[in-house]
C-alpha cells in the first residue's frame, strides 16, 4: 500500500505545481494548457515510470478548492508493481490561496478520494520496492508542505497474479487520518503510522491456494486513536472436501474449517512498531467454531519433522510481541479422524468452551523471562461433561517445563463410542464415569504425573483391527479375558486405584496429542 499512495501523492503534489499557474492564467481559457502542465509534472515526479489520465480539471477560487474527476493512473511496461489506479475524483479543499505568496505550494485543510481503485500484481510488489518516487523534491519544498486531513470513501483494491487470479481482495474501504504529511507519504512511512488514523471496511478475501484454503473477513474496523479494532465474520475455509485436502499433499495433516463471527482486540500502539515491538492488550473471540478433521488413510510426511513448542515458538518470532489477555466465549471445538481399516471416521467435541489466556511473550519482549503463560479453560465435553483445564506455562524454560491441571465431572463413557469404535477400535458395553482428576509435569522429553478416574461397571469389546465389523472366537475370547482379568471393572471407593503418568514425547506430533497421549498413558494404568 506504501507504493499505491506514493503515486497517488506525486499526482496531488503535481497538482499543487498547478495552482501557481492558476495566478497567472484564468483556468477556463487555458484548461488545456493546466492538464497538460499536470500530466508533465507527474511524469517527472515519477521518473516517467507512470502515465496519468483524467476527463475535468476544476479550481474553485471561492470554494477554495481543486479538483480533478476520473482519474487513471497506468504502468509504463517497466514498472510491474502496480497495475491501475483509479478514482472517481481527487479534490484539495480548504486552499489557503494567499500563502502562495511565500511558500512554492499552498496550505489546505484535506485531501478526499472519491471511489478509488487499485489493482497490484502479486509478483514484485515488496517493501523494497517503494524507494525512490519523490527524490526530485528539494528540500526546501519538503519543508514548505502543510499538514492536511486525508479522507478516502467506498475505496477498493486487489492484488493479482499475471494469470488475472486473485490473491487479495477489499470491496470496500473508507479511511480518515488527522494531519497527514505529504512528505510521510512520499517519503516511505508506513499507512499505520498515520496521526488519528481510522479505517472501516468490508469484503476482505485472501486466497491462500498454496495451502488450500480461503481467508475472508466481512467487515471491519480500526481506530488508532481508541487503539481498537473490530472484525465480523472471520472465517479460514479449506477450499477442497475433506478426503481431497489430504489426498492433495498426498500426506496426512489437519483440515482446520474456523468460523469467528466477532472478534476484538484492544490496547495497542501501533507507533512501537517502528521500534520492532508490538503490545497488545486484549483480544476477544466470540462464538467461534472449528472442525478439525484428519484422515489417517493417507501416510504421514516421509522423514520426521518435530513439531516446537512454544519456547521455541517465541524464540522464532523476530519481533517484541506481548499479548497480555485472550478471551474466548462460548467457543465449539470438533476433532475427528478417519483411521483405516474403519469405513467411517470418529469425532469428539469440546462445547460451550470460555477460556482465558495471558502473559504470552516472544523471546524479545522485555518481560519473556518474568511472566508465566496461564490458561484456564472451561466446557462441555460431547456438550455433557462438565470439563476444566488449567495450563501453567513458563514459555522462557529452554526445557519447555510446564505444569497441567484437568477435572472432568461424570460422563457416560458412550457418549465417546463413536471416536473410541472407529479410531481405538474398542466399543464400551456398559460402565460410568463418576469423575476424572488429573495433574502432571511435561517438558521436551517426556511427562510424569497422576490421574485419578472414579468408575463402576466397565465392560469393553476388542474389535478386529483387519476387519471392525467382525467378530470371531479370538475377539470373544480376548474380550473373555480382558474383562475377567485385565480390565478392572469399577474404581470407587475410600481407596480408589491412581494411575500413573509416564510417557515419552512423540516429537513429531502436536503439544495437544502430547497432552493427551499424556493423559491416556495414566488412565491405562489405571483401569489395568
């Protein structure tokens, strides 16, 4: 965007070359004369890098005001950055005429675009490549510009590729910012950077085709001065069917399909950016919704590539990041996989999910080594199950060190038959679940801990791994002898059986299946 106002600044600075002449020449006999004297001046500002085109030229001596309507500004073939702008109309208002007297441009109050359009190509378009538009400014011009306020209504822009494709896409953008300079314009800084800036939009839509999915946002807004920025309709779609998302890698990963309908962040100056550091006070997410699906059919990647943990996950990011608190209300979380041989796939969900996260930091922010990451969560396991996690997180432990609180209330173990059936090929013949307490220590290399599950009545079925749907005299007898003598069948009581957590961690796999294989490695140990 720095590049797309750049040119458009050096068509306002040229305009602004116009008004001197306008001193000396009536602008209705030489009308002709001005647009040609304008285009000239934009071809110099920008080392004719750029044509310029437009159907009127107005000045409004009393209205004090000038303005230009349809407005096309084209590449010439050696400048591929930007592809088309456009605008129903340009106009300076607020013209102090008589400063002209003593300075080489005039002081107004604002700038308003009316309806532009930009369209960039994806290829080249760097910050690298913003450089160098206005260097035939000399520094006594530089000094005489004004301050002025600039306005931007019903606004649209793309980026694509040559193939015509789009990558980026705005439908609609309006933006106000308080004493602009045209030299910050001109010169390279960044829009964030703008005084009082406020920008409110919709129709946001970034294709993310590489990776199979689509970004789109429906609306939004940002205010500087508040420090807060509203999004509606957040939502990162996968672009294929299930089946065909993993089939495409032609390796197994996670299909992620996330609905927010609103979200909030607040507390931040953008300004500490130029300093590399980035704090945020508070985000919000409202109502999300997020089905994870994965299809086990297909093999994992060749090789092993571990996944980090988050103190490696600080230490990748090269920037000052400090996110304070994360809320989330009323969330819903859906996991489920297809494990072969089973015809069908298994899910299970976290439901009604309110968490609370703070204190997260990357390895620059001032306070990585003091603060601890905490998360809280609370819901409804299947939407029956009361569930609380609790996370307590030294991100700056090279070690990876943390510290992990679960309670779960009562549950009828068939509420979880689906997943257990078609993915641990185990069907629950009867049995309850009158509490599940677990609390352990993890680190980069394995987890220790202890999980206490009160149950009663626990009768399971083996099914054959080969071949779910059927059941011959080795299932019978191994259900026989799992029953009978390996599987305890109930753990009440005034001394009830503690499982202990002992489990080495799978690298390769996710902090969340460390959690949980975790969890499972306590629990087999206590109902054997």
């Amino acid at each position: 965007m720095r590049k797309v106002f750049k040119v458009l600044s050096v068509a306002i600075l040229s305009l602004l070359v116009l008004v001197g002449a306008f001193l000396l020449f009536a602008p209705a006999l030489f009308s002709d004369s001005l647009k040609s004297a304008m285009i000239n001046e934009f071809q110099k500002q920008t080392e004719q890098d750029y044509t310029l085109d437009f159907s009127t030229f107005d000045i409004g001596i009393f209205r004090r005001s000038i303005s230009v309507d349809s407005l096309v500004v084209q590449p010439d073939s050696a400048s591929p950055h930007i592809r088309k702008i456009a605008a129903s109309s340009i106009s300076v208002n607020g013209i102090k005429w008589f400063s002209l007297f003593n300075k080489s441009f005039p002081d107004f109050a604002s700038i308003t675009l009316i309806n532009p359009e930009v369209e960039l190509f994806a290829r080249d378009y760097s910050a690298s490549s913003f450089s160098g538009s206005g260097d035939d400014l000399n520094e006594e011009k530089r000094g005489y510009l004004t301050t002025f306020n600039l306005i931007i209504k019903n606004g649209s822009g793309k980026i694509v590729r040559e193939d015509r494709t789009e990558v980026l896409v705005v439908d609609n953008l309006s933006l106000e910012a308080e004493d602009v300079n045209l030299n910050a314009l001109l010169f390279g800084s960044e829009l964030v950077f703008l005084e009082n800036l406020s920008i409110n939009g919709s129709g946001l839509k970034w294709s993310l085709e590489e990776k199979l999915y689509a970004f789109t946002i429906a609306d939004f807004s940002f205010d500087k001065r508040k420090e807060f920025i509203s999004l509606t309709d957040i939502k990162l779609t996968p672009v294929v069917p299930k089946y065909e998302f993993s089939n495409l890698r032609a390796y197994q990963l996670d299909r992620i399909d996330l609905k927010i309908p609103r979200a909030e962040l607040s507390g931040f100056k953008l300004d500490s950016l130029s300093e590399e550091h980035f704090e945020l006070d508070t985000l919000k997410i409202f109502d999300a919704w997020m089905e994870v699906f994965r299809n086990k059919q297909i093999d994992r990647a060749p090789g092993i590539a571990t996944k980090p943990l988050l103190n490696k996950v600080a230490h990748a990011m090269d920037l000052s990041f400090g996110l304070n608190h994360t809320l989330i209300s009323n969330a819903t979380i859906v996991y489920e996989e297809h494990k072969p041989p089973s015809d069908t796939s298994g899910s299970i969900s976290f439901n009604e999910i309110n968490a609370s996260l703070t204190n997260f930091r990357t390895a620059r922010h001032p306070n990585f080594h003091q603060d601890t990451l905490k998360l809280h969560v609370e819901s409804l396991f299947m939407d029956v199950a009361p569930l609380t996690v609790d996370v307590l997180y030294p991100i700056f432990d090279e070690n990876d060190t943390h510290y992990l609180k679960l309670k779960l209330d009562s549950l009828d173990p068939k509420a979880v038959s689906d997943m257990m059936e078609h993915v641990g090929f185990v069907r629950i013949e009867n049995g309850f679940i009158e509490s599940l307490e677990a609390e352990y220590k993890l680190n980069a290399e394995s987890s220790t801990g202890e999980v206490l599950v009160l149950y009663r009545d626990l009768k399971v079925s083996f099914l054959n791994k080969d071949d779910p749907n059927s059941k011959n005299i080795f299932q019978w007898a191994g259900d026989l002898i799992a029953n009978t003598f390996v599987i305890k069948s109930k753990n009440t009581g005034d001394d009830p059986r503690i499982g202990e957590i002992d489990f080495e961690r799978e690298k390769e796999k996710s902090i969340f299946a460390y959690w949980w294989k975790s969890l499972l490695s306590g629990l087999k140990n206590s109902i054997k």
